[in-house]
C-alpha cells in the first residue's frame, strides 16, 4: 500500500513538474535537438553533390529538369513523407542554341567577334543588323534620353547601375531593362555584365516567360568596356546578332510534400516553404539554386528524423521554371486560388540562393520581424554563431512573388555568400565547389529551428492582406512600378 501510494505521489509530482515547463525551455530543448541531428546526420551537402554530379544542369522542360524532379520526389519519400505528389503545370520551354556576336564600323569589313551568351525568351531565329546606342545603365531615365535614338536600332546598357547619376537610385531585373528596350522600339538588346574577368551571365529576357520578340545576349564587362571605347573613337558602330534557339509547350513538375498539422485547430492552415529546384544550363546551378532547394529538402528530412508535428500543416515545395518566370509559383497560387484554399496558406517562406543563414528576412512585416528577433534569441541560445540579424526589406524576382502580391505574409533566410560565390551568379562557374558543407548545414539547422516555430505558434504574429491593403504595402516597399514594367500589377495604375 505504501508503494503504491509512493508511486501516486510520484506520478502527480512528475505530472505537475511537466506541466509547469516554461514552454520557451521546450522550444530550447527541442532547437537543441535538431541542432544536433543536422550537425551528425545532415544530408543537405551531400544530396547536392550527388545531384549537381549525376543530373548536371535542371533547366525547366529538358531531360535533366525531369531527373531533378524525380530525384526530388525520391528524396522525400525515401525521408518518410507518406504525402508526396508532382504538380504538373504548362510551360513554354526555352533552349539555347546558336548565338555570335559581331561588332564593325559602318561602312567597315573590320569585324570583331564577341563572346556572347544568348539570355532566355529570345526570339527562336534571329538574324538583325544595326547601329549600336549606348542606353547606360538602362533603366527608364537612360531610355528617356536616347528614345529619338534607339527605335528600331540595338540597345547596349550595364546589368548594373554604373553612372554617377544613378547612384541611390534603384536597379531593375534584366528583363525589365529589356521590356524597357522594347517599350522603347530597340531592335535588339546587348546587356554588360558587371563581374570581371570574362563572366559571361545568362538568365530570362521576359518579364512573363513567354518568348520576346527582340534578341538579347549577354557580354562580359570587359567586351562592355571595349565596345564603348570603340563607339567613342568611331562615329558610327554596328552590332551584327545571329542566334538559333528552342522553344516549345511542355510540362513542368512541382514536387510537394505535405506534413499535415498535428492539432485540429490549426491543421487547416499552411505553411509553404520552398525554393526553386530548376536551374540555367551553363552549369551545375549548385549555388542557383541547388543550395535553397536542398536545403529545403534536408529541412524535411529533420521534420521526419525528430517525428516533429507541429500544430500547422506544412508543404515543403520544390519549384520548377523559376528562372522562366516564376512559372511553378504561379502555377501553385492559382492552383490554390482556383480551389477556393489561398487563405489556408498563412506564411510562405522562400529559400532561393540563402547561404549560411544567420536571421530572416521580414520582407516588409515589422510584426513578423518581431518574431524573429524573439525566437532567433532562443535559437542563439543554441548556438551563438547565429548572429539573429532580421532585415525586413521586400523583394521581386522569386517565387515568394505570387504569394505575396496576393497578399500572403512571406519571408527568407538571410545570410551571405563569399564574393567568388556571387560572380559566378547565373554563369558558367556556378559549380558544387561554391558550396560550404559547415555553410550549408546552418541553412539547414536554423532554418528548421524558425519553421517548426513558426509553424507551432500559437498564433502566428502577421496575416494575409485584403486586396487593397496588399496595393498599399506594395507602393510602400517601392515594388509599384517594377511590377507594372513586369506586368504584375493587378490593380488599376
């Protein structure tokens, strides 16, 4: 009797010890958990190798796209996610083939070759001959001094802003300079590079992912350099743009695996992180965006290895066609629209080009910002390399795009690669050596940390905008009048 009143009074104490846990001790232990697993058993290194050595190139809509797609399904469920499936979606595919460059005097056989790399969504055949125009730095006030000049003759401008009397002002993705050019009535566009030493850059000339109908190419810096110097000592210099491609209607996969929610509560409600799987083809894309999207992967492989279930449902998304478009993640929010379900989806957070993650982005949410600042303070508690810096800065030109020009709270890691990473940004050096196994990894452990936080919150700290709230926060991060150029502004201008 006297045992097994014992055992009562121990099974109340125990009882009683638990439920008066600080639940901020809870979460400590439990980022200490997948601190540990990631730094004995992390797989984001290792997978990314074996991908960038066994597929090569992910270009959306090529052979190489399908393997990654299938090796990213594969990959979950080897990790356990008994909810795995492809989203197929339309894509127009986009291939290089045959491009040169020539640049001569007028009137002159004195030709140079240049080497070039066509940019994405140029016309399938292209054979175009005319005076060259320095539009500078090629955004709307450049244009504007040489519109009387550029119709129907070849725009050169910096990938970059270069001119004294651009500095502060804000920089436009390449292929709104090139909508830009169009606008404009260009014939053609050759963009400068920025990086030195004969970096050549590839990536979209379209502001929607359908073909343009001017031919694009890319120069290095150097060949920027020599081709104005040239102009500057001859009256007139003419550029000659041959180029062959490949372009035809195909389909593209998403791969998305789901773990559903563990409270009925909340089990509704969505989490999506993600990162684009697909790649350029004049490398491995190991940094763009091999290191967002195994990352994400790996952040799975954590949930299931520690048998986390958090109160919300979470989809972990593997996107394709992001380099033609956000193709993937457009496809997935009108999906989600057509079903009646994008208010389920309560956060995306977006992985794309993230290296050695050391806080996370609001983007433009003070609120959410807050949340990070707090819950970063437990995660540096575990580790105090993580220096919990939170910017809070909105941004285009990836898949968190859609989501939030609807009006869905959206956010990223932040962190930071070497510079000998970022010039190899969409060129033909972007290889697996770029990557940090010990970098990586954090991606990976504080990713995990903030998204099993933020999926098992209580309440989450910020919520989707009405329409006209979402136009008010947009003209405030100053993202207006890109998104008009991208033709993604979805209310009257």
């Amino acid at each position: 009797m006297r045992k097994k009143i014992l055992f009562l009074t121990l099974t109340v104490s125990v009882t009683l010890f638990s439920a008066f846990i600080n639940p901020a001790d809870e979460l400590e232990a439990l980022f200490a958990k997948i601190n540990d697993d990631v730094l004995n058993r992390g797989r984001a290194y290792e997978t990314l190798g074996e991908a960038t050595s066994s597929i090569g190139h992910r270009l959306t809509g090529s052979p190489n796209g399908k393997k990654a797609e299938d090796f990213a399904y594969k990959l979950l469920k080897e990790y356990g996610f008994a909810d795995v499936k492809y989203m197929p979606f339309e894509v127009e595919s986009w291939a290089r083939d045959t491009v040169s460059l020539s640049i001569v005097p007028k009137g002159s056989d004195n030709f140079r070759e240049v080497e070039v790399v066509a940019l994405a969504h140029s016309p399938v055949s292209s054979h175009i001959k005319g005076p060259i125009v320095d539009c500078g730095d090629g955004i709307e006030a450049d244009f504007e001094k040489v519109k009387d000049e550029v119709k129907g003759k070849i725009a050169l401008f910096n990938i970059n802003l270069q001119a004294p009397e651009n500095k502060g002002k804000k920089n436009l993705h390449r292929s709104e300079k090139t909508a830009l050019a169009i606008k404009y009535g260009a014939a053609g566009v050759i963009i400068a590079n920025a990086v030195e030493g004969g970096v050549l850059l590839t990536g979209t000339a379209s502001v929607t992912g359908a073909l343009i109908p001017i031919p694009a190419v890319c120069v290095s810096v150097e060949s920027g350099k020599a081709i104005r110097k040239w102009m500057n000592d001859e009256k007139s210099i003419w550029a000659v743009i041959d180029m062959q491609n490949f372009s035809r209607p195909i389909r593209a996969r998403n791969v998305i695996a789901t773990l559903p929610g563990s409270s009925k509560k909340y089990a509704k409600d969505k989490i999506v992180i993600g990162g684009h799987l697909d790649s350029w083809d004049l490398a491995t894309g190991a940094m763009d965006n091999g290191i967002g999207s195994f990352t994400v992967l790996d952040v799975a492989r954590v949930f299931q290895s520690l048998k986390l279930k958090p109160k919300r449902t979470i989809e972990f998304v593997m996107f394709m066609g992001e380099e033609q478009g956000l193709l993937g993640s457009k496809a997935l929010v009108k999906k989600y629209k057509d079903e009646g379900k994008l208010d389920q989806i309560q956060l995306m957070m977006n992985l794309d080009m993230v290296n050695n993650a050391r806080g996370f982005n609001a983007m433009g949410r003070p609120e959410l910002r807050a949340f990070f600042d707090e819950t970063g303070k437990k995660i540096k508690a575990v580790d105090s390399t993580f220096t919990n810096t939170n910017p809070n800065s909105a941004g285009l030109h990836s898949d968190h795009q859609p989501f939030m020009i609807q009006g869905v709270p959206v956010c990223s890691p932040s962190g930071s690669f070497p510079v000998k990473a970022y010039n190899c940004y969409h060129a033909n050096c972007d290889r697996f050596d770029l990557i940090d196994k010990k970098q990586i990894n954090n991606n990976v452990r504080f990713t995990a940390m903030m998204l099993y936080a933020l999926a098992n919150a209580d309440a989450l700290p910020v919520k989707k905008m009405n329409d006209n709230d979402t136009k008010e926060f947009l003209i405030k991060q100053n993202l207006k009048n890109e998104l008009i150029i991208g033709k993604d502004w979805r209310w009257e201008q």
